[in-house]
C-alpha cells in the first residue's frame, strides 16, 4: 500500500501562486494537455488545475479528467522534486479513456522534471 498522498500543501491555491508560475515556466504539451512547470524551492511538489469548459463542456466530464490528473500526480510526487506544475486542459479532450491522459501526463511529468533541474 503506497503513501503517497494528496494533502493540501501539495496544491497550488492562491491567485499569486498560478500568476508567477504562468509569468516564468517550462512548458510542454500534446493533444489532451498543456502542462507548465517552475522550481518552487519548498521541498515538495505542488499542483494546479486548469480544466475549462473549452476542454469538456460537462461538469462531471471535468471532474474525471481532474481527478485522473490528481491521482497521476499523486502517484509520481516522489519522483517530481520540488516544482510547482499547472496543468491546462486542451480544446475537446473529452471521451478520451483514461489510459491516454495517464500515459500523456507520465510524458510530461519526465520532460518537465528534466528541464527543471537544467534552469
């Protein structure tokens, strides 16, 4: 049974928090999303949600896809460092199963981890 968990401060709440990760951030995207990421220096990993109506126009759509987004991370967080990641839903990225955004989001997570520790 893992450990990992998604506790509070492994997210990113305030308005300021997403402002100054948008303002300065290594990007990476495909098809399903758009995932923005910055060295946060606190230790842990934190993430942000972005899941519009422009990707899913029904809520309970959003809300699988948030919280297939959320259990990807949780699972990675050891592996993820101390980054700060937002991650934004493309244009018309429902009815896509699960295992295509689980797979989508474990790119990003190693590309984004990579560029972090360069800058």
């Amino acid at each position: 049974m893992s450990t990992a968990r998604f506790d509070r401060r492994a997210r990113l709440l305030d308005k300021s928090d997403f402002s100054a990760l948008f303002e300065r951030a290594e990007r990476s995207a495909d098809r399903y999303f758009a995932v923005l990421a910055r060295p946060n220096g606190l230790g842990h990993p934190r993430l942000g949600l972005a899941i519009s109506k422009r990707s899913a126009k029904l809520a309970v759509v959003r809300n699988g896809i948030k919280r297939v987004i959320r259990e990807s991370f949780r699972v990675r967080q050891q592996l993820l460092g101390s980054n700060d990641f937002v991650v934004l839903g493309r244009p018309g990225i429902a009815g896509t199963a699960n295992q295509a955004y689980f797979e989508s989001l474990e790119g990003h997570w190693r590309r984004l981890v990579k560029r972090c520790a360069r800058s």
